[in-house]
C-alpha cells in the first residue's frame, strides 16, 4: 500500500527537515586591559610594575532570556521527529518467526517496552511537570482523522492558508510548493472513500502507534507532544482538465475527471507544542515510516536503558537544536 495522490512523491516517505535555529547571539567578552593607580596614597607604585586587571565576561544569554525576545510566531515548530520513536510494523513486514525469531522476539519486545515507557513519560509530563495538562488520550485519533482530510482537501483545492494553519512550516512549504508547480489548466481532485478497518488499526482504521512527549531544555513550562497515527483508508485522486473564460473568475471543467481508487496505509505525524505554559493546536509534522530492523542497533533502542535515562537523553538531544 502506499500513499495517496501525486501526494505520493513528497508525503510517503520519512520527512527529514533540520530543525530552524533561534539566532545566534554573539556574546563579546572584554579584552584584559593593563592599567595604572590613579591615587597614590591608595596604590602606591611599585617599582614601576603596571598591575593587570582581568575583566569578567558577561555570561552569554540563555536559551529562557533568547526566547522572550522573539515573537511567538516566529518560534520554530520543526523540531523534528524525536529521537528514539519506535514505530511498530504492519504484521506482514515484521521479521518472520521461522527465519529470524531472535530479531522476531526482539522486535516484540521493543515494542511493549516503548509503549510502556512512553505511556509514563506522558503521565510525567502531563501530571508532574505540567501538573493539570490533559492527557488527551481520547482525542488522538479523531484529531488525527480531522487533521487527514483537511490536508488532503485543501492541497487538492490549492488552499495554502488551510495547509498552513494545520501544518508545521517545513510541511506546509513543500506542499505550497508543489501547488505553485501545478499547470494552470488542471484541476486536482481527492476524495477518502472509507477506511479500511483492518487488524492492523484494531478495526478502527486509525490506531495510535506512538504518544511521546518530553520537556523543552531551560524552558520552564514548555514541551512537545507527539503522535504517530497508522491510517489505512480507500482514497480516489485525479485530475480534470479545466479552462477559465473570459469575465469568469472559476475554472469550468473542458473534460472528463481522471480518477484513480488507491488503497492506503500512512503513518501521520501530529505534533503539539506548548511555549511558557500556553499549549498551541495540533499541527501535521509530516509522515514516517516504520522501525526496520536494521534500525534496533540504534542506541536508542540499546537494551538497558532506564525511563529516566531515556527521557534525560532525549531533553539533551533536543537542546542540542536550539
């Protein structure tokens, strides 16, 4: 399965964006200067040898002190997928248990211990460092439903303004872009037909297959949440050829739709960032695809790891891309 449209070729496939940074602050330190008592009954002068006085540096800025100075819509909102997300496979794709059953049973395991350890990193930030944060646990997937289609709809109707309110910027200029590609004699359409209610997605068509969140470095009351969804769904994408007439501000149709019904399975970033105590909207980071197994000698997913050393290690990787 893949995904949809000529939405294929830029959403299918892991969305790999750097982070923007906050600007560079330049911090100068004062040279060490010599200089001479300027009262003789205080510093007498001795014997003609000039004392050196160092100046202490002004500490540079912190990343709390930096942010208060930039407007809220210039914070950054790609920080990008958090390091050590485990995304469980379809069943199909997982290593088999005949051929390689300790790659199989490590796979299991990795992905009851994930689930474990990122349900109480949640429960931390929500209940112990962000005391009275909903958990929002039942809300996931119908955010994750609603955020679908209103990228989809507005991307095939060309609505920028739409793609930008729901999704993070790195996504929303790529689709942007593509849109200002798009010939001006063609019309894309898309549609979701229905989900597939496999056991892939509990019968729902839409399971949440990862919920992680962890606290913004040296910023008090400020974090991130994130959600990866798996959504199987019928979709049907085309285009149609159109023409505008004079003193018509609407394309009319010149001839018949070109349709394609395609089946699905996506894995839908959703992100969630709260600045200084104010919690934003859900936003769409992007698509990722599954954990394969060449990626479990990833030291993230190294066996022995601690929650707390876990969550320490994602807060320092974080910090780093400020």
């Amino acid at each position: 399965m893949a995904s949809a449209i000529g939405f294929s070729s830029g959403l299918s496939r892991t969305v790999t964006r750097s982070a923007p940074r906050f600007p560079q602050f330049i911090s100068l330190a004062a040279p060490s200067c010599q200089c001479r008592p300027f009262s003789q009954s205080l510093a007498p002068r001795a014997k003609g040898i000039a004392q050196t006085v160092t100046m202490r540096p002004p500490e540079s800025p912190s990343t709390r002190s930096r942010t208060r100075d930039i407007p809220r819509e210039s914070l950054p909102q790609d920080i990008g997928l958090l390091p050590g997300t485990f995304i469980r496979p379809l069943w199909r794709d997982m290593p088999s248990i005949f051929h390689q059953p300790r790659e199989r049973l490590r796979m299991e395991w990795l992905s009851l211990k994930m689930w474990a350890q990122n349900l109480m990193g949640v429960l931390a930030y929500s209940k112990y460092f962000n005391k009275g944060l909903p958990l929002r646990f039942r809300e996931r997937r119908k955010v994750a439903r609603e955020l679908h289609q209103k990228m989809y709809t507005a991307f095939a109707a060309g609505d920028v303004h739409t793609l930008r309110k729901i999704c993070c910027t790195g996504l929303a200029n790529s689709l942007s872009a593509r849109i200002a590609k798009r010939p001006s004699n063609e019309r894309v359409t898309w549609s979701l037909d229905k989900y597939i209610r496999s056991p892939s997605t509990f019968f729902t068509g839409v399971r949440v297959v990862s919920d992680r969140a962890t606290q913004i470095p040296e910023m008090p009351k400020s974090g991130i949440r994130q959600v990866v969804v798996r959504i199987t769904s019928r979709q049907s994408t085309g285009t149609v050829p159109v023409t505008l007439k004079r003193g018509s501000k609407e394309a009319e149709p010149t001839g018949p739709p070109k349709v394609k019904e395609q089946d699905c399975t996506e894995y839908i970033v959703l992100q969630r960032i709260m600045w200084m105590g104010e919690e934003e909207e859900w936003r769409i980071w992007g698509h990722a695809t599954p954990t394969k197994v060449e990626e479990l000698d990833n030291p993230w997913f190294a066996p022995g790891l601690t929650l707390s050393e876990r969550l320490k290690l994602m807060t320092e990787t974080l910090g780093k891309k400020w």
